[in-house]
C-alpha cells in the first residue's frame, strides 16, 4: 500500500480526523493532507516545527522501549485540536483530529490498519504517488 493510499484510507476512518500524513525526519509532509474544507491551524513554519517537534518526542519516548514495550501512538490534546502520531519506519504518520473526537476509537483503527500494512509487507517507500494538494496538517 503506497503511503498515499495510507493516508486517504485513514482519513476516511472517522469523520472527527482533520488531516493525515507521512512526515520524514526533516519534519516534511512527504504525503497526505487534510480532509475537504479543512484549515490548517499553523502556518508552514510553525507547522514544520510543530512535526519536529512530535518526531523528537517520539524518538525519545522509543528509548524506554526495553523496559516498556515498544511506542504504539503519542497522543497530545489542546483546545482546539488533538494531535496523534504514529511509528512508521523512519517516518511518522501524524494524525489531527477534532477536539471532541473518540481518540481512542480512532487510534484503534488506526493501529488495525497499520498492523494489516506491516503484516501484508506493503510498507514499501515509495513516494512516487501524487501528493494531495493541502499536504501540511
């Protein structure tokens, strides 16, 4: 499954997602994009940061992971948006969803879909696809 597919497959879990997307270890959107109507809340810059930021903190979260098990999802709710990522290689998928959405409902969909991409071996890197036209989130 091309990660762009990925993405639009997850968006499409719940209603209360805003945005989906593959960010590399640059804290670059590489592919995804936010729902139809959706806004972006940060600006391109902030946002970068804001995907470094969630990538640092979930490397450093994998460093417990002898002694806790591995990193599943970081989940981080402000008021007006609750922000989800996810392990993906040596990239991050980065959910944000709305501030009164089931997180856990849709962590646990979101788990099932990326156990059925490792399981299948599909978790190719190829990131030749088309990216959405709103890539940031």
């Amino acid at each position: 499954m091309r990660d762009l597919i990925l993405c639009d497959k997850i968006i499409k879990l719940d209603r209360g997602i805003r945005f989906a997307g593959i960010v590399n270890k640059r804290g670059e959107v590489i592919e995804g994009g936010f729902k139809h109507g959706v806004e972006p809340l940060l600006n391109g810059p902030d946002e970068q940061q804001m995907y470094l930021q969630s990538l640092s903190h979930l490397t450093m979260l994998q460093s417990y992971s002898d002694a806790l098990g591995m990193v599943r999802y970081n989940l981080t709710e402000h008021e007006k948006v609750t922000l989800l990522t996810f392990p993906l290689g040596d990239s991050i998928l980065c959910l944000s969803a709305m501030p009164n959405a089931n997180t856990n409902k849709i962590c646990d969909k979101v788990m099932k879909v990326l156990k059925g991409k490792s399981r299948t071996g599909s978790g190719n890197k190829d990131h030749s696809t088309k990216k959405l036209k709103n890539k940031k989130g």
